[in-house]
C-alpha cells in the first residue's frame, strides 16, 4: 500500500516536473491525483463497509440461530415429556396389575378407558404373554389370538424391557406409534403391556413451535424417514430428499444447501429413548429479510458516500489544476514577456552600437562622395562627366538608404520617457489617417471610420500611441491590393479597457507569419523594412499596458485589434 | 552673408570625415580649421575664438559634451553644432542643455549643416556680448 502510494506520488511529481506545453499533460495529473485522492479516501471506506458488512451478517446469524435452537429444545422437550408420561402410565399399569387381572377383559377395558380419560392420544391397549400372544385387546381392533412372536418389537422390548416404534400407518392407515413395556414379577412370571399412540400429538407440538411461513418442523428417524408430515420435503413415511446433517442430544443449527439450491437453517435434536430427531427449517431468505433490508440501505449509502467523495474529488482537484494550468501559462506567459522584452532591450543596444558604427564610415563615404560631385562640378570639362556623375548619385542614394537604416534601428534603441496625458483615441486615429490618405487616394483604396462617438477618453502617450496606429496601418496598406479597403473601429471593450481594430482585405498572413510578426527582425517585405516596426510596436503596447491580437486569414485579410487601459498602469 | 568671413571650427577624430568635410566647406567659400580631439579643440579656442564650431560627441580623450561645457563656460558667445552617430540620444538632450546651438546626425546632409552654421553665426552676430 505504502509503495502504491509512494509510487504514484513519484509520477505526479513526475508529471509536474514535464514541459507545461506539452498537450494532455493537465489531463493526465489531473486523472492521476484523482485516482490517488480517491483511493486514499475510497479505500477506509471500502474498508470499514467491508468489515461492518461482514460483522453485521455475523451478528444477524447469531440471532437467527439462537432463537431457533432454544426453540427446537424447548420441542424437543416437550417431545420427550409427552412419551416419557404416556410409558410410565403403561409401565405403572404393568407393575400395577397382575397377569390374570390384565388377561380379564373387562378389567382391561376399565383400564383402557381410565387411561384415555387421563391421557391423551392412546388408541388400544393389549397383553400380550411371553409366546408372543395377544391375550385380552382393549380398542377398535379384533387383535386377540394374534401372534407377534416373531415381529423386531416383540424381540426387542424383550430384550430392553421399554420400546417405542417408528411410525406406521397400520390397519387404520393413519399414522401410529406403538409403546410396549415388558413386566417381570418376583415369581419370575413375564408379560408385554402393548399400547398404541395416535400421532396427532405430535403435529400439535410441532404447530406450538409457531414457526413462521416457509419454516418447518417435523420429526425424523435415523433413516432419514419422515415420521411426521412436512411442508417441504413430503408426507409420513416418505424420505428426506437429503442427508441429515451430524445430529446429537443438544439441538444444533447448521446451514444446508437444499438439492433444489436453496439455503436453509437447520436445527436438528434427537429426542431421547426414542430413534427420532427433531428438525426445524428455516429458509435463509426468510430469515434475512431484514438483513436483505438493511444490507441494500447500507449499500445505498455506501454507494451515495463513493460518488459524492468522487465527485468531490474530481471537483477540487479539477479546481486545482485549472489554477495550476492559468498560474502556469501566466508564468509563462510573464517568462516570454520579460524574454520579449530582454530581447528588444539587448537588440536595441545592438542597434545602437551597430548604428553609430556604420554612421561614421557611411559619413566618410558621403563626404568623399559629395567630395566628388563638387569637384566634377567645378570643372566643366570634367571626362564622362555624366558618367561619374550617375555613379556618385547612386552612392549618395545607397548612403541615404543606409541612413534610412540606422536611422530606424535608433528609433527602435531608443528608450523614451513615456509621457502620459489624457487622449481622444478616436482623434488620434484620424489625426494618425492623415499621414497616409494621399497614398490611399492615389491607390484608391477605400478608408472606413467605424469610430464609437462616446469612447472614453484614456490615460496614454500621444506620440507612441501615434506609431503604433501608423505602423499598423502602414502595413495594412500594403497589404491591401489598389483598390482595396481599411475599416478602422473603436469600442468601448469592458470596465478597464478601450478596443481599437485596424482590419484590411489584403493578402493575409499564414499561422507561421502570424505566430512570428512580434519577434524583432522578422520581416516578409525583403529589403524594404528593418523587421522591427511590429515589435516596436509590440513592446509600446505592453508598455502602456495593452493588448495586442491579430487575427489573419491568408488571401482574405487581417484584423488587429489593440486594447488599452483606460487607467493608469504602474510601471 | 558672406560665409568666407565666418569662423569655424571643426572637431571629429574621425579625420578622413572631417577633413574631407573642410575641403567641401572651402569649395563652398567657407574657410574652416580642422582638430581631432577635445584637447586640440580647447587649445584652438583658446588661440582664436570661432563663431561657431562643430564638434563630435563621441571621441578619445576629452568628451565632446564636456568640450561644449567648458567652451560654453569661457565663450558663451561661441555656438557649437554637436555630431553623433547615434541620434538624438540622451547625450543630444544634454547638449541642448549645455548650450548647444543644434544636435545634427552622420551622415551629414552638406546643406542642412551650412543652414544651421548661417542660422548660428547669425545667433552669435546678434548676441550682445561679441
């Protein structure tokens, strides 16, 4: 556990520690600190469930077979009591009478029926004599003469002195128990007192046990033969359709599975002096309906509990990394920034030493130049006149054009204070049109004033603010074909901040060209421009605190849209 | 205005550049003396005082803001012309400050500087003291 653990927090250190831009990086650290969250938190809880679970079944086991064994004692018992009563009554009439007054019918009819009157359930009463013979009968039967001799009972009530018979149906076709007891006088003189009991007692015991629908009870032989009948498993005399399970004097639960798959209780208790057991049954259905109850409200809970601690978790940690994700680009974002800004900084001293080295050279060359030119021009009959001529003019115009050169890499060196003061950017806009409505003219491209009358006035640098207008529509217009268009608009964009865009139909740029335009150097117009107009005005815009986007769209146009503060910005 | 009476002095270590610079100034009528450090220039004030003098920024030796402070300070009526390779800088700001007359950039327009030196002598003729 502790190195699943370990392991896992290794990999989100891992994970944290890879490149921030890589794609799938915040999904995949987002999915592993939800699985560690919830496995550190699901995992006591799946715990404690289990366990509880567990416990919670045992204990209700416990209290369904407790009850179930003291009741299947409590029969057991009663069972006992019932046969033990009903052969003292037929073992105290044998010793109680001699022979001849039981061999007299009369008297044993008189017995029979003092009997009957003082204790249930006896059907017939007979002597029989050491031969095995019915002497007198007392009952709906004509059995006297009858021989029994020869029968299991007869031999073994002989040998035990007390018997009782599994049950048999007899010549009356209802269930019966046979109750014999053997009497031997001092004179050495023998008879079996023979009794019959209806079993209809025993299914009143066994209804006083008051099991509840689907349970049952019934008695059984060693044999596994029904000797009452059975709700479940058949009528007298018919067989369990299952092995008893180890039974002893003690009632006993264990839990059987039925042949038809069903799972029951079972309590089992041999009744003593005879070959019966007492079985109750009780299916576990029945018995854990309230468990079953219990069981699916705690598995509701436990379920609601895992979701909403999922969802929690998946919420905060989807909290965490969204602030991760937006302090991590804004870190790369200021990082990219301040690399935008050391970059012009170290381009602009460059610039400067660059441009101050050339401008001596480029004034000596000038010099001589026009050196020449005034000395051709003092003498009239100056050789190829002409020809030097156009030659020094076009060292001159590469001289001016290499002035043009410094001179705009000195504008981008140089660092002037800002100077702030309240400004109608709409008025800029249209003073700053001025400087190019000739040239729009002359190639008939059509100028569109989109301007918000009540834009408000912002804090800012007139002058700076000025180039970045120009240098913007500066590259508009040549981007734009002859005859083309520029809608300039201004808006009032949100609580902080001015919009101002400058959109033109001209060729547009590729992703490429769009993603580069800021960097310093990076030109598509060749010879004619130093790289360094977008980046200035890049870096005037950051400055004053704005916004620079460019939306581009090659063969169909661009839009740069610039915003600024509408208050001061320190710094 | 007769610019063979004017009295200039040009400083810039970059010999080639300034000479070549005179040589233009004379074809034209103007007569110039030429040094190439602060301490020539000094020394070429303290013998003659110009009306007017251009003078590089950047050079060995004495700097040429601080040749422009102390000419400044003796010979107020003096105008100096300041020169710089690298445009108008913090340094061109300072020279104004110093007194400088005007703050002109290599490469040289030939024209322009003649204007400015005509508008400085003219300064200099209509100052009280010279």
């Amino acid at each position: 556990m502790k190195n699943i653990l370990s392991s896992t927090l290794n990999t989100i250190k891992a994970d944290m520690d890879t490149d921030i831009s890589s794609p799938g990086r915040y999904r995949l650290l987002r999915r592993k600190i939800v699985s560690l969250m919830a496995l550190v938190t699901l995992l006591p809880l799946l715990s404690l469930a289990g366990i509880n679970y567990y416990e919670h079944q045992n204990t209700m086991t416990a209290e369904i077979q407790a009850p179930l064994r003291a009741l299947v004692g409590k029969a057991k018992h009663s069972f006992e009591l019932f046969l033990a009563e009903r052969i003292s009554a037929v073992s105290f009439i044998a010793s109680a009478y001699s022979f001849n007054e039981l061999s007299d019918d009369a008297n044993l009819q008189r017995i029979f029926q003092v009997m009957r009157r003082e204790f249930t359930g006896f059907v017939d009463l007979g002597l029989i004599d050491p031969t095995g013979r019915q002497i007198t009968y007392s009952g709906p039967y004509d059995l006297v003469g009858r021989n029994y001799s020869e029968q299991a009972w007869f031999q073994q009530v002989q040998f035990k002195g007390t018997y009782v018979s599994d049950v048999f149906l007899g010549f009356r076709k209802f269930p019966h128990v046979v109750i014999a007891v053997r009497h031997t006088t001092e004179s050495g003189q023998s008879w079996v007192l023979r009794a019959t009991l209806d079993t209809m007692h025993f299914d009143r015991i066994l209804a006083a046990m008051g099991l509840g629908p689907g349970s049952d009870a019934f008695l059984v032989n060693h044999h596994g033969v029904l000797q009452t009948e059975s709700r479940r498993y058949g009528r007298v005399l018919d067989k369990l359709p299952f092995e008893l399970p180890p039974t002893n004097f003690e009632s006993n639960v264990q839990s059987v599975r039925e042949p038809d798959g069903q799972n029951v209780f079972i309590a089992t208790a041999f009744v003593a002096d005879t070959d019966f057991a007492l079985v109750a049954v009780k299916p576990k259905p029945t018995a854990f309906s309230t468990w079953y109850t219990v069981r699916i409200d705690l598995l509701f809970i436990f379920v609601s509990g895992v979701v909403i601690i999922f969802l929690a978790v998946y919420r905060v940690t989807s909290l965490l990394i969204t602030r991760l994700q937006e302090s991590d680009e804004q870190r790369l974002g200021a990082i990219h920034q301040m690399e935008h800004s050391q970059k012009l900084s170290s381009i602009g001293r460059l610039a400067a030493g660059v441009a101050h080295e050339i401008n001596n050279p480029l004034a000596i060359i000038n010099e001589k130049a026009g050196l020449m030119r005034d000395i051709m021009g003092l003498r009239p009959d100056f050789p190829e006149k002409e020809k030097f001529a156009r030659q020094i003019e076009a060292i001159l115009r590469s001289v001016d054009r290499c002035r043009g050169i410094t001179h705009r890499m000195l504008g981008f060196a140089k660092r002037m204070d800002v100077k702030i003061e309240v400004l109608d950017l709409n008025a800029v806009l249209v003073e700053t049109l001025g400087f190019l409505e000739r040239e729009a003219e002359y190639r008939n491209v059509e100028l569109v004033r989109e301007l918000a009358p009540d834009l408000p006035n912002v804090p800012s640098d007139h002058g700076q603010i000025q180039q970045v207008f120009l240098n913007i529509m500066n590259n508009a217009l040549a981007a734009v074909p002859d005859g083309g268009r520029i809608v300039l608009r201004t808006w009032d964009e949100s609580e902080n901040f001015v919009a101002i865009s400058i959109q033109d139909n001209g060729c547009g740029m590729s992703d490429e060209t769009a993603k580069n335009m800021f960097e310093p150097f990076f030109t598509t117009k060749k010879e004619k421009g130093t790289g360094l107009g977008m980046s200035i005005t890049y870096g005037i815009v950051k400055r004053l605190g704005g916004e620079i986007k460019v939306m581009s769209k090659l063969n169909e146009g661009t839009t740069m849209t610039i915003l600024l503060p509408k208050h001061s910005v320190e710094g | 205005m007769d610019m063979s009476t004017w009295k200039i002095l040009l400083v810039d270590d970059e010999a080639e550049f300034i000479n070549t610079l005179a040589e233009r100034l004379d074809i034209r009528g103007i007569s110039a003396r030429v040094v190439y450090d602060g301490d020539a220039a000094l020394k070429a004030v303290a013998e003659e005082v110009p009306q007017a003098m251009v003078l590089d920024v950047m050079m060995p030796g004495i700097k040429g803001l601080d040749v422009l402070q102390r000419v400044k300070e003796e010979h107020p009526e003096v105008q100096v012309i300041l020169l710089t390779g690298q445009g108008k800088t913090r340094d061109g700001i300072e020279g104004m400050r110093y007194g400088a007359f005007a703050y002109l950039m290599k490469p040289l327009d030939l024209e322009e500087l003649i204007t400015t030196l005509g508008e400085a002598i003219s300064a200099t003729q209509g100052t009280p003291h010279a």
